[in-house]
C-alpha cells in the first residue's frame, strides 16, 4: 500500500495552482457501453494522481450519463424533475468509484454532494471544502449543482467558480481538442489551438451546454478541452505540452 502524499509542494513548472477537472460519466464505462468499468476508473485515478503529485489542487465533477440521464427518462415519460434527480443520483456512484479508484493509490480525496446523504458524502460547504483542498485533497463534487434542469457541465462550471479555480479541464475522450466539424465524420476538420466562448456560440461548436459556457464566458474562467485517454495527458497540460483546445472570454 502506498503511503499517502498528504501536502506535495506545487511544482514550480506547474502552469496551474487550483483546477477543475470535468469528465463525462461515459469516460468510466470503458468498452462495455454502459456502468462502471473499474479498469477505467483506476486509469483516469492514476492520471490524476501524476498531477496531484504536481501539488496542484483539483477538484472534479463527474456526469451521470453511463448510468442515468433525465433527459433520456423524460422522453421515455418519466416526469423530467425526478428522471433528473435519478441522473444526479447516477453522479454520485460515479463520485463513489472514482474516490475509491484514488484512495487506494494513496490520494485522498473527499466526496462532496450537493444533495445531503451524511452516510455517503460530505454535504456541500463551500470553505470546508477550500479547506481541502489547501490541505491538497481532492475534492470530487456530487450530485451535480443539486438542481433539476442542469447539467454537470454546469455544476463543474459552477464549483470552478466557487472554489476559485485557474482553469476547467474537459478530458474527452478519442479527441484531442475542439474541431470546426466532428473529426470523426469529416477527414479534413480542423482542431482550434484556442477559440473564444462568443465563436463556441457563434458556430454552435457541441463542447459543453449553453449555460455552463455563459457561466464560464461571464467569468472569465478558461476552459481546457484535452485527450483523457492519452496516458500522461492531464500532467503534460499542466507543465505546457501537448495537444488541446483553449477556450477564454
Ligand atoms: N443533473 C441535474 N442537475 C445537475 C446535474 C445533473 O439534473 O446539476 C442530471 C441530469 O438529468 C443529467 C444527469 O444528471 O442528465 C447526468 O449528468 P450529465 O448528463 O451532465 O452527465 P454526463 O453527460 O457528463 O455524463
């Protein structure tokens, strides 16, 4: 077992002291198109990790939809406010396995809900947990914003703002950036190196919903949209390398 790094100093090649980190619920699914793939989980946790270890402070936010989405229930018939409350639910086994995943390689973490349920998660205080993440735990944020209607893009966008972060980091997946077109459809898209919130707006660019970019855009919070499944990516970023779109007002 390894020995907890409770308060790593922040290297001085860090290009950033306090983060958010938002993946989609889907990024723990691995290949199985549904659930929780534990493999996937420990792999994002030890990606983390290498940028805890930076001392940089990070929070995360994790989406629901490898479990539940209320948009999807609701237009199964499921009344929409509850079908949400369900997807919000779904973040919090997320927040569950991914505290688990960075626990056991030392890294302490606390799970935050913005829906009380003492026996799981801490509930949300918003300087109890800057205190956290002073004291260089990571702070995983559940439930979304608590809200139905939301998403977690918001909720990541919302907490970034709260907690004081530099920058919201995207890890995607199978994509290194933000394209003019779906890069997967169209050989000749092109990736933006940077692009403001008024040209995602402009050119309907699919990157997180309308609200979280307002929230980000009046902010004046960039948003980092870069490769999670390229092993050392979320580090590189932090020390300048690598490929990803940067996004700011
Ligand atoms: N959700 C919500 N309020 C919030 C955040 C999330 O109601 O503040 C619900 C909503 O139903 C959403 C689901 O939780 O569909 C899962 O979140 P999301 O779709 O953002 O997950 P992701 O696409 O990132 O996996």
């Amino acid at each position: 077992m390894p020995q907890p790094q409770e308060k790593p100093e922040l290297d001085p090649a860090a290009a950033y002291k306090r983060v958010m980190l938002k993946i989609s619920g889907e990024a723990l699914m691995g290949d199985q198109g549904f659930g929780l793939h534990p493999p996937t989980v420990q792999r994002i946790a030890r990606e983390v990790k290498t940028v805890h270890e930076m001392g940089v402070e990070i929070c995360m936010v994790i989406g629901g939809g490898n479990i539940f989405r209320g948009l999807s229930g609701s237009a199964q018939g499921m009344e929409r406010t509850t079908a949400d409350y369900m997807g919000m639910l779904a973040t919090v086994m997320n927040a569950l396995a991914m505290q688990s995943a960075l626990e056991g390689l030392g890294v302490f973490t606390r799970v935050i809900s913005a829906i009380r349920m003492d026996e799981v998660a801490e509930p949300y205080i918003r300087r109890r947990a800057v205190r956290h993440l002073e004291k260089k735990r990571v702070c995983i944020f559940a439930a979304g914003t608590g809200n139905p209607y939301f998403t977690t893009d918001t909720a990541a966008t919302l907490r970034a703002n709260e907690m004081a972060c530099e920058a919201i980091f995207m890890g995607k997946n199978g994509v290194d950036g933000i394209y003019d077109k779906d890069p997967k459809e169209h050989a000749d898209a092109v990736r933006y190196d940077e692009i403001s919130y008024d040209d995602v707006f402009a050119k309907r660019l699919k990157v997180m919903d309308a609200s979280a970019i307002a929230l980000a855009r009046d902010n004046n919070l960039p948003l980092i949209v870069f490769p999670l499944d390229e092993p050392g990516g979320f580090r590189g970023i932090l020390s300048g390398e690598g490929t990803y779109t940067k996004v700011q007002g």
